[in-house]
C-alpha cells in the first residue's frame, strides 16, 4: 500500500507543472485557440520533445513505456492548465487502440509518428442514436475483396477534424446493439468518401461529426479482431475513463483553489466573505468533493490495468459516478461562490466549469452508469 | 504508486481474520450482524481474548503492549474488527486516556492503569462535555479546587457513554477560573465509587441507554490523579481527540452493513420479486457503495501518509474522514429502513444485558433493531466534534479560511 510516486515520475509531474505555468496561463490558451486548429501545433511539437506523446508505448515501439499513473499525471496537469492539444484523442484513445488492439508492424509504422507529434488521431465511436453504449452501433462494414467498405456517420468526433488517421467502429453483422459484430478499423482521413465538418465544443476544445461514404479500406486497417472489436473498443475506453477522471480532478481542483482564493480576498460587509461560516462549510463541502474524486481518480488509474474486464469495468463505472457527482457540485459551487464574475467569459473558472460538465458527458454520464452499475450488482467494495 | 495491499500485508490480513473467525464468540457476532445492543461481559470477554493475543492495544508503544505495527497493518486490524464483525477494544481506555498517560502520565499512573486497560480490569469513561459545554468544550464549568493532597471536585458531566459500567472516569476540570478558557482546565483520574459521584440515566430517542449524566457534588480525588500538570488538561485533550486519525471512518462498518443489506434485501418481497431486484432500489445502493468505495480509498491515502508525519499533531484530513463516514454510515441506516419497510414500525426493546429475550418477534426476525439503529445513528453526525465543528476545523486547518 503505497500512494507515493517513483522519482521519474516526480520528475515527471514537476516537469509538467513548470510547463503548464509557463505555456498556460489564462492569456496564452486564448491565443491558442485563435489558431485554425483551435490549438497548438507549437506546443504540441515541445510535448513531443519532451516525451510526452510517446509516453504509453512500449519501448520497443518506440515509446518510453509509461502506465497508467504516467497518463495520470499528465491528465491532471491537462486539467489544471485547461490544454487544447489532442492528447487525449490521439495519446491516450487512439495510442489505447494501438497498443491493444495493433500488431506489431503497425505499432513500428504508427507509434513513431504520433510520438514526433506528426500524426493526430481521433476516435469516431457515437452515433446519433447510440447515446452511450458502445455496442451500438450502426455504421457498416461490408467484405470488399480481401478488404472492407465502410459507410455510416460518427458524432462528436474529439479532434476529428485534426486528425490525420480516424478510428471508428463499425457493424460487420448481427443487429444494432449487438455485442457480437463489431470491427475496429483504422481509416486514413483523407481517404476518398470522408468528410468531415469541424467545430469548437462548448468548452473550448474541438470535435467534428464524420461522414463515411463507400470507403475502401484494406485488411490491414483492422484494429483487434473483425467482428469481435468490443472488449477492445471497452478495454480503451475504460482507460480513457481513467484519464478523463483524472483530468477532471485537475481542473476541480484549481476551481476549489480559485474559490478559496476568492473567499480570502473579495470584501463585503467590510470584511473578507471567507470569514462567513456558510461560505466556508461551502468551501469545505467543495474540498470533500474534491477528494472524493481524486481518491477514485487514483482507484481508476489502479483498475484501469486490470486484465478482468469486469472488476475493471466496475471500478471504472465507480470512479466516474464519483467524478460526475463532484464535478457538478464543484463546478456549480465555485460559480456560485465567485458571484457575478464567476459567470462571465472574460474570468478562467467558468471555463474549468464548462470542461468538467463537459467530461461528464464523455463515454458515460453519472447516472448512466450508476444504472449501469447497478444492473450489473456490482460493488466495487473488495472485502 | 501501488494501491495493493502488499502479499506480507494480505498475509497479515489473514492472519488476523483466522484469528477473529476462530476465537470471537459466536453469539457476540450475532448480536453485532443483527445490530443488537453488546452487553459489558461480551465487551470485557473479546477485549480480554485479544489482550492474551497481544493486540488488545495494538496501537501502544510496544514498552506498554503495543504491537509496532505498520499504520497500514493497524488499519487492516481496525477493518478486520469491522467486517467480522467483532467489538472494538473500549475506545474509551485503549484509544483516549491509554495513550494520554503514555504520553503525559506519571510512572505510576501508567504502571498500574495502563495493564489494567489492556485486560479491561478497569473500564472507563469520558467526562468531557457538559450541559453548557457541548461544541464550545472549552467552556466547561466543573471545578476541581486544591485543598491540600486532594482536588475537590464540584460539576456536572453529560453524554458520558457507558458510565453505568465505568470503574474510572477521565474528566477535563477547571483549577484555574481566573485564566483564559482553554488554560485554566487540568485532566483528572476520578475513581468512580467516589463518594459524591451520582450517574443517572439519558435515554436516547430509540429508547436505548446508552449514555449518561454524571453529577459530582463534593468529590474527593488525590492529587496523585492529576495527569501531567495542572492547567495543562486542554492540550491533552487536543492530543487525544487528534491522535484518531484513522478508523473513525468506520468504513468497515458501512461495508459489514452494506452486506447485511443485500442479504436482506434478498429475502424481502416486493411483489413478484425480492426487493434487490428493484433498480431503483439497486441505484440508491450503488450510489452509497460509490461513495463508500471513495471514502476507503480516501482513508487509505491518509494512513499511508502516516509514515511521512513527524509531529503528533491533529491531522486536519481526519475531520473529513468522520464527516463522509458518518453521513455514509447514517445512509446505511436509511437503506436498511427501506428493506424493512412496514415491519420498521413495530416497538420491540432488547433488553438489556439479557439476550434470553422469549417473546416471540414480531415481523421477520431480523426487524426489530433496524429502526432503532436508524434513530440512534443519528448521533454519528454529532458526536465526536458535529459535522459542522468538523467543516469548522477543515476551514481554518486546511483552507485558511
């Protein structure tokens, strides 16, 4: 039992601290995301110079062979600073597919490239029925020769329209929600029959809904196996679960810092407002929250390993329940405790708001998998 | 980073789970599985199997019978008590006035009380709040006034637990009215068979007596049972109440209960089916499982920064464990309520120290503790510093607020 980190990865998290401090202050996201892209291409170079692109993969495919708390660190510290870059699509996603689900020619050909920063990857995986379940999916995969045509359409694409090669899921056979049938496929963006609309999500970032029309892709492209993709496509996911838990501690946590900040400095009354006791227990119920939801960060990023697809998923579904829960109340709080500046544009903590409200919305709100979890009985208490 | 129990620490673990499985008596467990009261000769009889075993006072320096273990190795003992579930050692002597004498005690005081503790030959209590003293400890009024080799003491003490089974009772008592509030208290040994002692019975809101009101009305206590120095008793106090770190979260308690619900819930019918087949009823538990899960994994943080602290001092995280164990633990009571249903209602009291209760139940046979336990768990919110003296505490400690 042992929550300290190792020296490199200490290293590793003042190495990001120092980076978000000196790239991320308020100031220069905004400037960020006036680029085309909504994002650095810049920073994204110096993220590959410092490692950090290729940290997941092992070493032998041209990685540095980080786990699961080297993505944690970086996750948080995306969340502190807000960060625009891909990260999580093309890192965590799609590296995710490749190291679970790629063999070893395509882990020598691909990991390289998104390790120099030069290739950016997304994940196409809802649709517009499919709210989120993963086994729902209505996109096609017809045999085509030795290859396949795919045809359907994927929403809320993160990154999308960046990316230089899409992940999408799509049905080989059996009915919509099946969860036999299911291929991962690895698809050029720029492959004939694509298109892609763009645009910026409501907090800040990027997405695009994807059309697919007859694409011709070879066997190669496949992802894991044809028509049994789903415990790949749960495996990556789950572990995005783990990252996006922990991006949201860090973003929790500066808007608890921030409003702390606020209580101790906005007067009325003639005196500070954090001398009110209904503000401080406030401030109190928001610091629980908060570690509350690192502790099941952490848990996550323990579980996310996990071979056992179901205590894996359990802890997973546990861990951003809590982190929904949190973050609502965190988010809502450190609006309300701000006031009136705390709703406008031009100050940072709504926008940590709008992020956290967003990462409930991704691969699985709370309540979706509390339902989840309760249909399946299952406790994530170990006795 | 490894979140694991270590094979040496799970080995420990079964160690210790053997141990409880094969000497707990049977029927303690029961009474504790069924949430029935404990009478004082199952307390006195498991603390006195443990103390044979060398763990009855597990957290001691290892001079006083302490076992030296690991934080992490005492929260694995705490939990294992919970899940058993066993009774804990009396808190009163092995966790409160044990380690005040260990640390502030004369060598007297600790050659003869602190044996005495670790076999339950003396069971204490603990006179600390009064009836105008309740979050604002400090303003307590019993006086204990010099007159020679002895104190004489003059007051009230309430919310004392368990005093009608108490040899001893430790007291915070002013000796000096003139000073500051918080400096003019000491911390007094009273031997309860003390003439001028009267305890009288409070009956909690669930009908059980649990607590109680002790009167001193010229009391007679020796100089000699004075611990440490006069007028120092606050600074003890703060050190009693900050050594708790862990194991007030009770989080193998919530566990143990949310067992006893499922199990129950299991048996309940609710129309064509049992009532853990009710999603709506499945969600509520998953919620407070979630919860609980976060708190575990929350406490865990803190006993493994046990072993980073050098000071002695309260930690602040503490209040946070008690505020989120106690409102978990509560949420539990409201679970099993909702499994019970209308059998909640009948009024079917234990009585006390007497567990040949021949009156047939009323209801399933598991019914009559769960309201009950339900009223009475409301105390855990209260007790022990209330939640919002906690938020207090977390505001000026923590956030500098």
């Amino acid at each position: 039992m042992d929550f300290d980190l190792s020296e490199e990865q200490r290293l590793l998290k003042d190495s990001l601290d120092r980076l978000i401090g000196d790239r991320y202050a308020f100031e220069q996201r905004k400037a960020y995301a006036q680029n085309a892209e909504g994002w650095s291409r810049e920073l994204w170079r110096q993220y590959a110079e410092l490692g950090l692109l290729g940290l997941p993969f092992a070493e032998a495919d041209g990685g540095s062979g980080g786990g699961p708390v080297e993505t944690m660190l970086v996750m948080e510290a995306i969340g502190r600073g807000l960060v625009l870059e891909p990260y999580f699509a093309t890192v965590v996603l799609g590296g995710g597919f490749l190291r679970h689900g790629g063999n070893a020619e395509l882990r020598r050909e691909v990991v390289p490239k998104i390790a120099d920063g030069s290739l950016i990857l997304a994940f196409g995986q809802t649709e517009r029925n499919s709210r989120w379940n993963l086994a729902d999916v209505m996109t096609r995969a017809r045999r085509d020769g030795s290859g396949w045509v795919l045809d359907g359409e994927k929403g809320v694409v993160l990154y999308g329209d960046s990316a230089g090669k899409l992940i999408v899921t799509a049905r080989l056979g059996g009915g919509q929600r099946d969860r036999e049938g299911i291929g991962v496929f690895l698809v050029d963006a720029a492959a004939p029959g694509i298109s892609r609309r763009g645009y910026p999500t409501q907090d800040g970032l990027r997405a695009a809904e994807v059309t697919l029309a007859g694409v011709r892709v070879g066997a190669d492209a496949v992802l894991g196996e044809p028509g049994a993709g789903l415990p790949l496509v749960e495996r990556v996911v789950d572990e995005g679960v783990a990252a996006l838990c922990a991006e949201a501690v860090g973003a929790m946590a500066i808007m608890h810092e921030l409003t702390v900040e606020y209580l101790k400095t906005r007067r009325q009354f003639g005196r500070e407002i954090g001398s009110f006791q209904v503000l401080q227990h406030r401030a109190v119920d928001m610091l629980i929250a908060l570690e509350q939801a690192r502790s099941m960060a952490m848990y996550a990023t323990m579980m996310a390993a996990e071979e056992n697809a179901t205590e894996r998923r359990d802890a997973i579904s546990a861990a951003k329940i809590q982190i929904g829960r949190s973050g609502k109340f965190v988010g809502q709080q450190a609006i309300q405790l701000h006031g009136g500046i705390g709703m406008t544009m031009e100050y940072k903590v709504g926008h940590y708001f709008k992020r956290v409200t967003m990462i409930d919305t991704i691969f699985g709100d709370a309540d979706y998998h509390l339902r989840a979890l309760a249909r399946r009985g299952g406790s994530p208490i170990a006795t | 980073m490894d979140l694991r129990f270590t094979p040496e620490e799970l080995a420990f673990r079964d160690e210790v789970r053997t141990f409880f499985h094969e000497n707990l008596p049977e029927s303690i467990r029961t009474k504790l599985v069924e949430g029935k009261k404990l009478a004082k000769d199952d307390i006195v009889t498991w603390q006195r199997i443990l103390n044979k075993k060398g763990w009855a006072v597990a957290n001691w320096p290892v001079e006083w019978g302490g076992t030296g273990w690991t934080p992490v190795q005492q929260y694995i003992f705490q939990e294992e008590l919970q899940l058993t579930p066993a009774p804990q050692p009396l808190g009163f002597g092995v966790t409160m006035v044990g380690p005040v004498m260990i640390a502030f005690g004369s060598e007297t005081q600790k050659k003869h009380f602190l044996p005495r503790i670790a076999n339950l030959e003396d069971w204490w209590c603990q006179g600390f709040s009064e009836p105008g003293s309740g979050s604002d400890l400090a303003s307590l009024r019993t006086a204990a006034k010099r007159d020679g080799d002895h104190y004489i003491v003059n007051g009230q003490k309430t919310w004392t637990t368990l005093a009608q089974h108490a040899d001893w009772i430790f007291c915070l008592v002013r000796t000096d009215p003139q000073a500051k509030k918080q400096e003019g208290i000491s911390f007094l040994l009273i031997d309860m068979k003390t003439p001028g002692i009267t305890v009288r019975p409070i009956i909690t809101i669930e009908g059980g007596h649990e607590v109680n009101e002790v009167f001193f009305d010229d009391v007679n206590v020796p100089v000699e049972n004075l611990v440490g120095q006069e007028n120092k008793g606050w600074d003890y106090a703060k050190y009693l109440l900050g050594r708790e770190r862990t194991g007030i979260a009770r989080v193998g308690l919530s566990k143990e209960r949310i067992r006893r619900i499922k199990e129950l819930a299991a048996l309940e019918r609710d129309g064509e089916r049992p009532l853990i087949e009710d999603e709506r009823f499945r969600e509520k538990l998953a919620a407070v499982e979630v919860e609980l899960k976060a708190l575990e994994m929350t406490q865990l943080r803190v006993v493994a920064a046990e072993r980073h602290r050098t000071d002695n001092r309260p930690d602040p995280a503490s209040s946070i464990l008690k505020i989120k164990g106690s409102e978990i633990q509560q949420a539990t009571t409201e679970l099993l309520m909702e499994v019970v249903g209308p059998y909640a209602l009948p009024y079917q009291p234990e009585r006390e120290d007497d567990d040949r209760w021949n009156e047939p139940p009323i209801g399933p046979e598991w019914a009559g503790p769960i309201a009950p336990t339900y009223f009475n768990w409301r105390k855990t919110t209260i007790y022990g510093g209330t939640n919002e003296i906690q938020k207090n505490i977390v505001a000026k400690a923590i956030l500098g607020l």
